[in-house]
C-alpha cells in the first residue's frame, strides 16, 4: 500500500510521500509540475555514506531544472532517500538500492501515468543504471536517462559499466572535468561502449559536486532534456 500526505498547505507545489520499498518505508518529496505536463521525473541521490540524501545541494538544482517553471520543462519530480537514509527503512547495502529505485519508479507510474525521465548524481546514478539498464527489458515507461557524476572509480573499485552497450534509452552523461569520481578518459571509456542515443558533456574546471557550475549544469540538463521530450 502507498501512503502519501495531503499538501502542507494551500497551493503547495511540494508534497511528503511514503513510498513502500523492498526494504520497508522510503521517505519521499514531490515537487508537483505542471497539470499540462507530458512526463514525470525522478531523481536519486548519492552515496549515504558520504551525507547523500535527497536533500543534497546537487539533487535540488537537478529537481529545479525539471521543475522549475522558468527552465521550461515543469515536470513533477520524486525525489527519496534510499534505504538506511533519513528516514527511510533498511539498511544501506551498496547494491539492493537499485530496488528502491524501481519502487520510486512504479510509484511515479502509478500516481501520474506518464514516461518517466530517469536521472541520478554520483552513487545515485550508478543505482539508476543498474536498476534500468542492467536486463535485456528495460521498463517500457522510461523515456530518458540523465546520468550525472556517474563514478567509474571510487575507494580503490573500478566501475565500467559493460551493460550500457545495449541499453538503447537516450542518455546523458554530465560530469565535471575535474571529476575526481570520473576522471575523463575514465568516462570517455564508459560511453565509447553505450549503446546510441547518448551525449556526454564534461563541464570545464567542475569538480564531482559541480562547485561552483551548478548552473551550468542546470542548463546543460534542461536543454537536453528538452530535446528529448520534443
């Protein structure tokens, strides 16, 4: 059963959700969109380990590129905390998020029958891959995939990502230059090997947490995204 709360007050445009995971309850927010919208949007966020959560400084730029009237798009975005995180359920495991994701995603399904656009930062975008594009079915709602900071290289494991080669979503690949997480030829590598349609934009002079370019990269999300949904 999914259990979601009625609006702060009057007019909110942000709304509490629980969502029912794999694990037990996921602590959810939707930013509503708008009531014209085509798609609806989803976002994960990095690693717990390192204080991700849903309300990371990267994950709310990301929400507001999708969300925010001005950008255009003025999707409704899901945004939850991952189990062992907030106040989500669970215990963090490094590799069973990617069943919080497809709870997120049914969830999304359920309450807006809409395509979905799928995006991720760092740990986030790593769980999003495998949950979407590790199997010969991906889900037939998935629209697009943004994939930001997604790590190749991280405490001493390497991260190379083979099954992209026939995930045939659209995807983007944003990352810093400067991506300690990612270094170029790192990435470079990981999207030589995807599957068509892809884009990969390195954001000169970003680090992983994109300082300093949140706005950049903002735009360069929004206008891809815009193209997508054309």
């Amino acid at each position: 059963m999914i259990h979601s709360s009625p609006p702060v007050h009057a007019g909110a445009r942000l709304r509490t959700v629980d969502l029912v995971g794999p694990a037990g309850r996921l602590e959810a927010l939707l930013n509503e969109g708008s009531p014209e919208a085509r798609f609806a949007a989803l976002v994960c966020h990095p690693h717990p380990a390192g204080g991700g959560s849903m309300h990371n400084k990267v994950v709310y730029h990301v929400m507001k590129a999708l969300n925010a009237p001005e950008r255009g798009l003025s999707l409704p975005v899901l945004r939850f905390n991952f189990r062992g995180t907030g106040l989500s359920e669970g215990i963090h495991d490094g590799h069973a998020e990617t069943g919080d994701v497809l709870a997120a995603l049914d969830w999304l399904e359920r309450e807006f029958d809409l395509p979905i656009v799928l995006t991720g930062f760092s740990f986030g975008a790593a769980m999003a891959t495998f949950a979407c594009c590790d199997t010969l079915q991906p889900r037939a709602n998935l629209h697009a995939l943004a994939l930001l900071g997604l790590p190749t290289q991280a405490a001493g494991r390497y991260y190379r990502y083979a099954f992209l080669h026939h995930c045939s979503l659209p995807k983007l690949f944003l990352s810093g230059g400067c991506d300690e997480y990612a270094p170029a030829a790192d990435l470079q590598q990981v999207v030589a090997h995807a599957a068509e349609p892809k884009q990969l934009v390195l954001l000169p002079g970003a680090d992983h947490f994109f300082a300093g370019r949140l706005e950049a990269m903002q735009n360069t999300l929004a206008a891809w995204l815009k193209e997508q949904l054309a």
